[in-house]
C-alpha cells in the first residue's frame, strides 16, 4: 500500500508559546518542541505521504502559523485549526482564514470540548452558530470528547447535518480499566448519523502507557470499524502526544495490525482514502 494518510499529528515550538495542557511530570517525554521535518522520515518509513496537522491550544494565532507550516512542507496536506466558536464574528474569522494565500490548506476546526467544565458545551446557542458557520464555510469540525460529552455531541450532530463531523480518538474510551460501556452505544448512536466519520488514533495513550498490549486495543477498534465501517474510519498517529506511550511505527503497526481483517480496498479507506475524501486533500 502507498501513498497513505495520517490524518492526524500535531506540531508545536515552545519558544514561540507553552502548551497549557503539558502539565506535570508524566508529561516530561515530549516537553519540547516537535517539528514537521521531524515526522517526515518517520512518515516516509511508514509509506505516509500526506498529513493532517491538527491545532493544540484555543490560540487564533496558531492556525496560520499552522497554514504556513502547509505550504511549506510536501507532507503537511490538511490543516484543522482553532477558532472561537462563541464569537459573534466566527464567520468573519473562518473567512480571513480561508482567503488568505494559504488558506487552502484550512480543511477543518477543533475545539477542546473535553476540556469544557459543560458537558453540554456543544449544546449551547452560540457554539451551535459557530459550527453552522463553519459549515457554511465548508469546512469540517472534529469533535474532541470523551464519553461524558458523547449525549451533546449526537445532539449536535443530529442539529447540523449539512456539517462533516470527525470524531477524533474515538473518543477517548477508558481503554486502561477496558470500560466499553456507555462509550460503545454513545459510539454507536453516533455511527448512525451519515455525517460523521471517526479517526482511528490516540488509542495508546488511553491505554495504560507502560504496558499496553493489542488486545487491550482491539475490543474499541473492532467497535469503531463495526459502528461506522471502514469508508467512515481514518487513521491518525497522534504524534508526537502517542510518544508518551509508543513510538510512530509501533503506532502505524498496531493500526496495522487492528485491521487486518478488513480487505485491501477497506484497509486503503482507512488509510487513506477516507481521509483524502472528508478533508478534500489534494
């Protein structure tokens, strides 16, 4: 297989502003600055030729900084930056994003909802306005949740179907204590909505980061491929954030090896091709 996707990494300089989330000394392996020339040999190693780099902090400054990161590098192919979605002029800040020479990288927006002291953060009016903007704008929404926000988030989706949603770490499962329930029927009720796909990634560091095992894995990715099947699921890496607990190609591997019963065109879709259609990447 060549020329696959990984839909989704992130990149940061600590010089340039701190990461509020790196907090405490479990978070000591990757208290520094990451680089796309740093995932390039990895991707390479892995056959990945394209990537969605994805926003780390609600800072308006770092989605250009992140646009300029695309069209200076061949493997950063899609972009999914951060606006403030409560604001009365998201649209006017979505388009300043879109129209700049490199706003065509800008393929969707993320915001930390998991990190909202709400709950139903998603249910509010003005984050509702924000992402009919961000539809309008046609771009796509990943939704960051862990399964307290799975009830908002279906409700959401339900209310805008005219918006591509990516669901990003499957939601972040307790995957280190192998609670399925209530992840797994939230998952399911949102598989049901034709406007939602899921990526595939940020597993490991859900699991217990010093002795994972594929099997404390596979339950949740067997979930995810059967709730939404494989023409809805994309793989991500995660990196730099997956070094906490595995290294790129163990994570390219492990993906690898959660889908191997899938055929070869199911396995290109969640490689690649599914993420080549839902964020229009060239």
């Amino acid at each position: 297989m060549t020329g696959r996707v990984d839909a989704h990494h992130h990149v940061w300089d600590l010089q340039v502003r701190e990461q509020s989330w790196m907090v405490g000394p479990s978070m000591a392996p990757i208290r520094r600055s990451f680089g796309a020339s740093d995932l390039a040999p990895l991707a390479a190693d892995a056959g990945i030729t394209a990537t969605v780099l994805v926003q780390t902090v609600s800072v308006s400054a770092e989605t250009p900084e992140f646009l300029q990161v695309a069209a200076s590098n061949e493997l950063v192919a899609g972009v999914v930056g951060w606006v403030d979605l409560t604001s009365d002029s998201v649209a006017d800040a979505l388009k300043a994003l879109t129209e700049r020479p490199d706003g065509l990288w800008l393929k969707g927006i993320r915001h930390q909802v998991h990190d909202e002291a709400d709950p139903q953060w998603l249910d509010r009016d003005d984050v509702r306005r924000g992402l009919a903007a961000v539809a309008e704008a046609g771009l796509a929404y990943d939704l960051l949740t862990k399964p307290p926000h799975l009830p908002a988030a279906i409700r959401t989706v339900q209310a805008l179907p005219e918006l591509t949603f990516v669901l990003d770490h499957i939601s972040k499962p307790q995957i280190a204590t192998g609670e399925l329930e209530p992840w797994a029927s939230g998952l399911r009720e949102l598989a049901s909505y034709p406007n939602v796909t899921c990526k595939l990634s940020g597993m490991v560091t859900e699991a217990s980061w010093t002795d994972w095992t594929i099997d404390d894995l596979r339950p949740y990715a067997d979930t995810v491929l059967d709730a939404f099947g494989p023409d809805r699921v994309m793989f991500g890496s995660d990196w730099p954030v997956c070094l906490l607990a595995a290294s790129y190609d163990e994570v390219v591997a492990t993906a690898e090896d959660l889908t191997s019963s899938l055929t070869e065109t199911e396995r290109e879709a969640v490689f690649g091709t599914t993420a080549r259609r839902v964020y229009g990447l060239a």
